[in-house]
C-alpha cells in the first residue's frame, strides 16, 4: 500500500491510500477556500457526567448534494471537489465541517459553577472507501476492505499522538434513513478528547469482571456465544459475528477477532485478511433480509489511547434501524428518555434471518 499526503487548498490535510505503488498523487487543489472553522466548545453535562459539543458551524454542512456535485467524487475539469486527483482507492481528509478538531480558539472556563467549558479539541477525519459514488461497502473487493482497515489503523496510530486526544471512533453511516448527509461510500474517524460514555460504561463492567474473575469480559461473552452457537451468525479462522444475547437493535451484530486485541493497528496480517470476506458476507444478509439496501452504522469499538487498554477488546458493532420491510425502529420514550431499549426481534430469531438470508 502506497501512502501519499497532501494538503488542501484550505490547509486541512488529506492522505491518498493507494493499491498501486506507481501511483501519481500529485495533484493540487485548485478551489477557493475559507479558512476551517475554529474547534466547537464542549460543555460539562453535570447531571449525567458527560461533555455535550456545541459545534453551530455544522449547520451549514453539505446536505444530501446531487451526484454530479458530490464532494467525494474525483475533481473533473469544471468541477473540482475535495478530492482533487482524478481516481483513487482510499483517501481521508480532514472533514471541512468538524465537531472536534485543532483549531483551538479561546474559551470561557464557565458557564455557570456547574457546567465548565473547554475548547473540543480533537479531529473528525473523512474515510472515502472508493472513487465509485454508486458502489457500497457491500460490493467492495475484499483486497479494498483490506485497504480501508490498513488506512484505518493507520489514523487511529496518527490520531493518538494528538494532543488532548483520549479515543479514536472510526464508523460508518449508510442510509438516509440513519442520517446520512452524503451517498458517496464513505465512513468518519472521530479522534475525541475524553473517553465517551458508552465506552466508560463498558470499561467499568469490564473492570468489575476482571476484578471478580481475573478474564476479560469481552473475551468471555465471545467464547460463551462461540459455544452456545445459537446466535451466531458466520465465522472463520480469526473472527466470528454473532448476535448479542441482549442485542437493543432489531438487526444487530458483533464482529470480533477471537484474539483479544485493544484496537485496530493491533491486528496482524493474518486478521485484517480474514476480516474482509465474513465482513462483507454479513453486509450482503443485511441487504439480503427485506432485498432492499439496509440502513445502518458499523461503529468500531477500541479501547481508549492511554488508560484501561487490558480492559478492552475489539469489535465492530454492526446495527441497523429496520425491523421490518416497511417498519424502521424508532427511538421513542423509553430509548430516548431513559436509555431503556426495547427490542421487538428476539436475538435468536434475527439471527436465524440473517444466517437464512
């Protein structure tokens, strides 16, 4: 894999991930830009212990453009996009409209005695999978997927030397009906400055289990869904995908390596080339359950950058909103207001769907 950087025509930076070692990256960015918009302002949730980013440059973000001025595209003569080479394979760049970046500005330390305010230093990075604006993770080559979960290691490597940076969140959105703001195949790279709430949730069960059994928790639940067999999905020599026994989503799946590794650069060769085909074999049972493309987030769990790493495992946590052909899953009063998910598949049964589909 050849990687070449350049920089934008803004000053944002952008990284070509090549399959071909001759390949010629050396196209300027020829547009007029404005300078990139300062850092958001996090501010301190006291009554839940989380930080809440407050990023009003976002509203005026790209929104569902048509395909011939999609910004993911190659640059053609007379359109020029944020890509400016003609093709490529993988390419990230800094995204032009971030919640979190370096462009730090200066903030009030307060907005009240309770709610302190910090400047959200981080950086959101944009992973586009392929030049084709039509194509899907789903029909990548899995030499490709190799490519994109090279680039991935790659930034999350790059991305916990930043200063203030605590985790590194790569996911993909797909699907109008999750949110997304662009079709092109493309996923993000969140680089946060605290370490998010979910994954303190799920450190502090971990830790708790370690302390009462001395094994990883992670590790544990995979090999109990191993043996049980029943909500497993489809595996191979390196990973299994399965169902979680208390999955909160009607279609939901974990795909994890059976060696407990923190994160993605970990992964040795061997398991980034197995990751490819079960990855996308379960991507085509998603699409393949109501023969219809299907909305989802594939949110990759790591552990953090600098505390708790024995903690964790990784895994990709797979979900989609859609439990039905013409029924999607919608986060309502109890999801929403008090965090209580209730699930209308049973875990067993989406995973004979999908092991069928």
């Amino acid at each position: 894999m050849k990687r070449t950087q350049i920089e934008l025509a803004d000053g944002r930076e952008l990284i070509y991930f090549d399959e071909r070692d001759d390949a010629i990256r050396d196209q300027p960015d020829r547009r007029e830009l404005p300078p990139p918009p300062p850092a958001s302002q996090l501010r301190y949730d006291p009554l839940t212990d989380e930080w809440v980013a407050v990023a009003v440059h976002r509203q005026t973000r790209t929104f569902l453009p048509p395909a011939d001025q999609c910004p993911l595209c190659p640059s053609r003569a007379g359109r020029l996009s944020e890509i400016p080479a003609p093709d490529y394979d993988v390419a990230v760049f800094e995204n032009r409209f971030p919640a979190l970046s370096q462009r730090v500005a200066d903030e009030p330390a307060e907005i009240t005695p309770f709610t302190p305010v910090r400047p959200g230093r981080g950086r959101c990075e944009v992973v586009c999978f392929t030049d084709d604006h039509n194509a899907s993770f789903a029909s990548l080559p899995p030499r490709r997927v190799r490519t994109v979960l090279d680039a991935l290691a790659d930034r999350t490597s790059a991305l916990s030397e930043l200063p203030g940076v605590e985790q590194i969140f790569p996911f993909e959105n797909r699907g109008v009906e999750i949110g997304v703001t662009l079709h092109h195949p493309h996923g993000q790279i969140y680089a946060y400055p605290f370490v998010t709430p979910r994954t303190r949730s799920m450190l502090a069960a971990a830790r708790r289990h370690a302390e009462r059994t001395g094994g990883n928790l992670y590790a544990d639940v995979l090999a109990a869904e191993r043996a049980a067999g029943d909500r497993v999905v489809t595996s191979n020599e390196h990973w299994t995908a399965y169902v979680p026994a208390a999955a909160r989503w009607p279609f939901e799946v974990h795909v994890a390596p059976h060696r407990p590794v923190p994160d993605i650069p970990a992964l040795d060769d061997a398991e980034r080339d197995a990751f490819g085909p079960l990855y996308l074999d379960v991507l085509r049972r998603f699409d393949g359950l109501f023969d219809m493309p299907m909305p989802y987030i594939a949110a990759w769990h790591q552990a953090p950058v600098r505390i708790d790493r024995e903690l964790g495992h990784l895994h990709l946590q797979l979900f989609s909103i859609r439990r039905a052909k013409d029924k999607l899953k919608y986060l309502a009063g109890s999801e929403s207001g008090m965090g209580v998910f209730i699930n209308d598949i049973a875990p067993e049964r989406a995973a004979e769907l999908l092991r069928g589909a």
